[in-house]
C-alpha cells in the first residue's frame, strides 16, 4: 500500500521530498534473505503515504486479498505493508469484510524508510512473516515487537506505537 517503508530517496530533486520507487521494501527485505524458508510473490496495491489512502484503495486490497483467497487450497499467510498513520484503519476496513478463517493477514510498516540505514523496516517485516507462520486466520498489527488483533490495537498518539485496548 505504500507508506513511509516504501519511500525512497529523490530522483529528482534534491532534499527530502521523497518519492516511491518501482520495487517494494518488502521485495528487496525478503529477496535479500536467500534461506527465508517460504516463497512470496508481492503485489502493489497502490503506492500512497497512508494519510492518502482511500476507501477506493482499501477495496482494491481487499479485492487482492479475496482473489489470493479463491486461489488457496488452505488460508494463505498474506503481509501488507501500509503507512502508519491509518495502518489500523484499513486493517480493520479488511477484518470487517473476509469471511473468518480464511486467511491470516498481518499489517506491517516502518517508522522510516527501509533505505534508512536505522529503519525497523526489515525487523517488522520479518515480524509480520512470522506472525502468518503461527496464526492460521485474523488480521493483526505486526509492528515494533508486538502483534496484536487489528480489532484490539490502536496507536497510542503520544508514544507512536500500537498498543492493545484495554478491555472492560
């Protein structure tokens, strides 16, 4: 979906107005992990700083991820990657509308671009990937060491990062 993991640097511009590039964050994190233990194939939705994201765009994911459904034998592990500012809002836009247990879906991102050479872009990748290795079905937040049910989290504004609702 894009997101601030997905940017790069400028081609051509100078400064930081950064752009998106042709290959993927997650593309290049996985490929660049030769033992991964499991195949992917990545699929762009649409390349949007999440404040853009629209339901448009939400549907055409959710179109994606029905079709990678009606091709499975078994649940497939799906990971997208998506901007953090609206990560929750469309994971949860995606929850309300897959049949249950039909796949696992876990939304990751970056706090900087994966180019970055600090960014946590490949830890939560690689966070997300194992999320859909022990889940066999929902929609969660795979994001700075925490995984959490997309109908549970909500980014605390203060501190940036995705907590789980207290319940009660």
């Amino acid at each position: 979906m894009g997101g601030t993991i997905d940017k790069d640097y400028p081609k051509l511009t100078a400064g930081y107005a950064f752009e998106f590039g042709d290959e993927s964050a997650a593309s290049r994190i996985l490929t660049a992990h030769p033992n991964l233990g499991v195949s992917f194939s990545v699929d762009s939705i649409c390349k949007k700083d999440s404040l853009e994201v629209t339901d448009v765009d939400r549907r055409m994911l959710l179109e994606a991820i029905r079709n990678i459904i009606a091709e499975s034998s078994q649940p497939p592990r799906i990971v997208v990657t998506h901007g953090t500012d609206t990560m929750v809002d469309t994971a949860t836009y995606i929850l309300e509308r897959i049949q249950a247990n039909s796949a696992v879906v876990a939304f990751t991102g970056a706090t900087k671009p994966e180019r970055f050479v600090d960014s946590d872009a490949s830890f939560n990748v690689g966070l997300a990937v194992g999320t859909t290795s022990i889940y066999r079905s929902g929609v969660f937040i795979a994001m700075n060491g925490n995984v959490i049910p997309a109908e549970k989290c909500f980014r605390d504004k203060t501190t940036g990062l995705y907590v789980r609702k207290v319940e009660g």
